[in-house]
C-alpha cells in the first residue's frame, strides 16, 4: 500500500503501515508481551482487582476503577475493550477508562474476558453479560448506581457492547442507560460499501476483518444472530441510548453509520461522529489532537446522560 494512498491526518501519520496478523494462531504469542501491561492507580484513579465470575463457572479478572477522594454512590461505564477479540487490553484502553472516571467522575469495569483462538463465540459475549449480571448484583456493595450505567467499547469490544445489550433486554436484565462505540464491527456479512472500498487501509482492512469474523464463528449457529452480529436484529427496540464513532478510513465504518440509521428509524437517541483522517484503532494515539477531540466529545456525551 502507498504511503499516499490514504491522507491520513498528520497526527496518525504513525499508523500507515501498521497491520493486525493475518494469522489468528500469532495472537496468543503477542499476548504474552501485552499482558505485562498493567492498569495501576494514580493519583486521580484509585484501581481494584476482583475475580468474577464469567461464563461455564471460569473466574475472570475484573478491574474496578473509581475516581480518587470520591465517597458515595456513582453511575458506571462498564468496559469492553476491543482487539478483535484475538488482543488483550492495551495501555490506550486502560487510560481512556481512566480519562472517564477522572472526567465524567464515574466508576468504571473492565473484564479480561476469553479470547480466540481458544475461546469462540459465545465465550466472549458470554463472560462479558455475565460481568455485567455481576455489577447489577453487587452494585450495592460496589456503590454503584445501577441505573446510571453505560457500556463502551472499542471495535469488538463494540461488538459486545451491542451483544450484552440486546441480551440484557431480551433477560429482563437491568439496562444500561446508554451505548458508546467507537469504530465498532457490528455485522458479519459484511456487504457494506466501507468494506468492498477499505481493503488495503492501516491497522484494519475488510480481508483481515475477515478473518476475524471467520474464525470467531467458526462452529457457531448463533441462536440470536444479534448476539454475534447486532446489526441482523430484527427489533432495535428498548435499545439503549447510543453514541457511535467511526473513522472515515475503515472497512467498519459503514457498520456504525448503518447501526446509527438502525436506531434512529426505532426512535433512540443516536449522536453519530465520524471522525476524518482516521484510520481504524486512532486511540492509540494518545497525545494526539484527533484523540483528545473524540474524548471531549464522548465525555460531554456520558455527561449529559447521567446527570
């Protein structure tokens, strides 16, 4: 790919070149190293471990993240990073959680729920819905508002953001007040016109998405096809109030904008941003003028709805 080929915002002028593994089996080695990285307390964030339970009686490790100096009952985003449920969470993940509570003054959660190529679908959909049973069952104790909670995440981790969503509806669970996604995958057919245009873009391109989709429903007859795919749902209905990112150079990008149309004609709340001159995976990029814009934007979002 030409260096040219894509302008991408001067800021992100890093990422050209940059590609995910094309070979799911690579993923588990990267991890190793990924793995070292740790969410640790500062001094605005305090940081608490838990073990939790996920999905088949498997104990997971869920963080607890809460703004430093702050007593009392508080509203929650619960988590869900994203890494094409191949990747473990990374240090952009674990400061945007940080950027949230600090900002929005909001606990946070983030499970380390199952990953392929060992644990397909539902393993992951599963572990994430059972984390969130789990802070609806302890929210007293957690001092968490569980009427004041909000998903979000990042590409797959968007994915399971809409999955858990359409899953707590459908069990009479407690919803979530609203939905952040930022250039989320939300549709295994992948027919879109984002993906038959971005088949050579940074980071993320329709052969390697592809792949993802490929081999995390290898063997799996979802009984819900929205709880691998949310964009094949029949109803949008009680689906929560949503904001949806995508990066003007992706093969998701359609996925949001068509996700977005989806929600508007059931009538939720949507705010759409499609966020020029990025590629997919901009957060990264930390220190970034095109970062910092999206944060402020999704914490006056938050802001908003739990006030």
């Amino acid at each position: 790919m030409s260096k040219s080929k894509y302008p991408l915002d001067q800021e992100l002028k890093c990422m050209e070149g940059q590609q995910l593994f094309p070979c799911i089996y690579v993923y588990p080695l990267v991890n190793l190293f990924i793995g070292r990285t740790t969410c640790r307390s500062d001094d605005k964030v305090v940081v608490k471990e838990y073990e939790t339970p996920g999905y088949d009686n498997y104990m997971l490790k869920t963080l607890i993240l809460e703004p430093r100096d702050t007593d009392g009952i508080l509203p929650c985003i619960v988590f869900f990073h994203g890494g094409g449920i191949m990747l473990k969470a990374v240090e952009a993940h674990y400061q945007f959680a940080k950027w949230y509570v600090e900002k929005t003054r909001c606990k946070a959660v983030i499970t380390d729920y199952r990953l392929m190529p060992r644990y397909r679908y539902p393993y992951a959909t599963m572990d994430c819905y059972r984390t969130y049973e789990w802070v609806i069952d302890h929210a007293d104790e957690l001092q968490i508002n569980k009427n004041r909670i909000i998903f979000t995440g990042d590409s797959a981790g968007a994915t399971l953001s809409a999955a858990v969503s359409f899953m707590a509806r459908d069990n009479n669970l407690t919803m979530p007040i609203g939905v952040l996604m930022s250039y989320p995958a939300l549709d295994r057919r992948m027919n879109t016109e984002s993906m038959k245009r971005y088949t050579d873009t940074p980071v993320l391109n329709s052969k390697l998405a592809g792949m993802y989709w490929n081999e995390y429903l290898r063997n799996a007859t979802p009984t819900r096809p929205e709880y691998a795919s949310p964009l094949e749902a029949d109803s949008f209905d009680k689906f929560p109030s949503t904001y949806i990112e995508v990066a003007e150079f992706d093969c998701l990008h359609d996925d949001g904008v068509l996700f977005a149309e989806k929600l508007k004609s059931a009538n939720i709340p949507v705010e759409l941003n499609e966020v020029p001159g990025a590629c997919h995976g901009f957060e990264v990029v930390l220190d970034s003028r095109i970062v910092h814009e999206a944060l402020d934007r999704r914490v006056s979002w938050i802001n908003r709805l739990i006030l």
